[in-house]
C-alpha cells in the first residue's frame, strides 16, 4: 500500500448552516450543527485511508477533551498518528454553510504545530512515498523532502521558502488571498505550481515553462458543504502523484475526490 504521511494542524471545529445566505448585520439562527476535528491536516489525514492510502498524520493536539476527542476520531479514521501535546486548549474553529454549500470559516486563536524538536520519528519519513505538509516548521519541510513526492499548500508558503526546499507541487487556491503568489518572486521554483479555481478547475504552471488546465468534476450528488474539499483535493493530488500516475491525470482523479467530498457534510470521509 503507498505510505503518505500529512504535516500539519488540527482544529476543533463547530459546523453549523444557515438557512440563508450570510448577509452582513444580520441576527443568524444556526441549525444542523455538529463537531468534528478539522484544519487542513485533519482533513487531509482522514481522507487518505479512505482513498486508499496507508496514512500517518504528524500534528500536536492541545491539553483538554477536544484534543482527546481528536485524537480518538483521527485514530478511529485509520490514520497512524504521530503526537506532541501542547500545554494549551485545542484551537477551535466555527464554520458556517450557506444554503448554497459555500462556507465561511472563523477561526478561534492559532493552530497548534507539530516542530523538529518534538520526538515524532521524522527520519522514518525517507520511506514515505509522498508527504502533504500544511505544517508551520521550515526545518520540518526539510524532513519531509526526505520522502519521493512532496506536495506543499501555499498557506504555509512562508515555511517552504525559509526551508530552501524544493517541493514537487505548490498548491493554492486561485481565489484565496491568502494564498496569492508569484512563482518568479520564489527562491526556488517548484516543479509544479497548481491553483484550483473552485468550479472552473484550475491551472497549473510546470518548471519547465508549460502551463495547462484542468477541468473541475461533476459532484456526485447535491453539493452539502464546501469545507474540506480544497484539503481532500491536495490530499488525493500527493497520493496520485505517489502512485506514480501522470500529472494531467493524478489532477483529474483529485478533482474527483474534491467534487465528492462536496456532497459531505464538514470534513468527514467517504
């Protein structure tokens, strides 16, 4: 079975829809909400087994019943987990799904990371086939390009650029301004840099100068919720790439994944 290990945070996150669009000032009354672990490791990490992947998530969960609770779904998902504990509650997060499926997310304080100075077997990742790092240690990028296929999220663009490492793709979403960036302004150039652009696909930048797209897929039932699928695209992205499948079609096979996770409620796997 391929080995993909995910770097990165957990979030406790409270999801909760609207029964119209988020209008600004407005009294909102929430209904169907629910709690789960989330954050762009959590979900990344759950949706590995799922897709058919032998999945250890690296991450550090806080002190309290939340970041027991996480560590307990994460297990019971079927990843191999690799913990430090912080001396602080779990991070929470508050989602908000409109009747359209489109989501807005609030995050409560900052994600906890996991950090080369914690004992969490970094060396054994040299025999991962692919790496997703959402992490937030330039030392940790470092480690996991150790592993055959590293695929890094834009999010964490100032880590991959402090490492000097040069990561197999970038991935960003095209309309996130936290996200934006110019591959010239890069120290060194990834081999592949990639924007999803939601319902029109995406568009993807190769080092060699060639560019191209991809289409977006069909979701396979009504879109529910946007959330996670963005981290599910990623995900099925690094083990596409771990299998060693083509980049044209290792990005079709993740926008698949991404569209069926549309039809989930928050981050759960298929």
């Amino acid at each position: 079975m391929i080995r993909i290990a995910v770097i990165g945070h957990v979030e406790w996150v409270q999801h909760a829809r609207l029964h119209e669009p988020l209008e600004r000032g407005a009294i909102i009354q929430l209904h169907d909400t629910f709690e789960e672990p989330g954050g762009g490791g959590g979900v990344a990490a759950r949706a590995l087994p799922a897709l058919g992947a032998e999945a250890r998530f690296i991450t550090a969960l806080g002190n309290d019943a939340a970041a027991d609770e996480s560590e307990r779904v994460l297990r019971r998902d079927g990843c191999d987990l690799r913990v430090a504990r912080r001396a602080t509650p779990q991070n929470r997060v508050t989602t908000l799904a409109e009747p359209s499926g489109e989501r807005t997310i609030l995050v409560h304080g900052p994600n906890l990371h996991p950090a080369i100075d914690d004992p969490l077997d970094w060396d054994e990742l040299a025999g991962f086939d692919g790496v997703f790092y959402t992490g937030d240690d330039p030392r940790t990028v470092v480690a996991a390009r150790s592993a055959r296929v590293l695929v890094a999220t834009a999010r964490r663009l100032a880590s991959v650029v402090e490492s000097r490492v040069q990561v197999d793709v970038l991935a960003a979403s095209a309309r996130d301004r936290g996200e934006r960036y110019d591959p010239a302004d890069l120290p060194v150039r990834p081999r592949l840099c990639v924007w999803s652009e939601g319902a029109d696909g995406g568009h993807y930048l190769a080092e060699d100068g060639s560019e191209g797209r991809w289409e977006a897929a069909r979701p396979p039932g009504p879109i529910v919720d946007t959330y996670g699928a963005g981290d599910v695209f990623m995900a099925a992205l690094t083990l596409e790439l771990a299998r060693g499948t083509g980049r044209d079609e290792a990005l079709a096979l993740a926008a698949r994944a991404a569209a069926a996770q549309l039809t989930r409620r928050g981050g759960e796997p298929s």
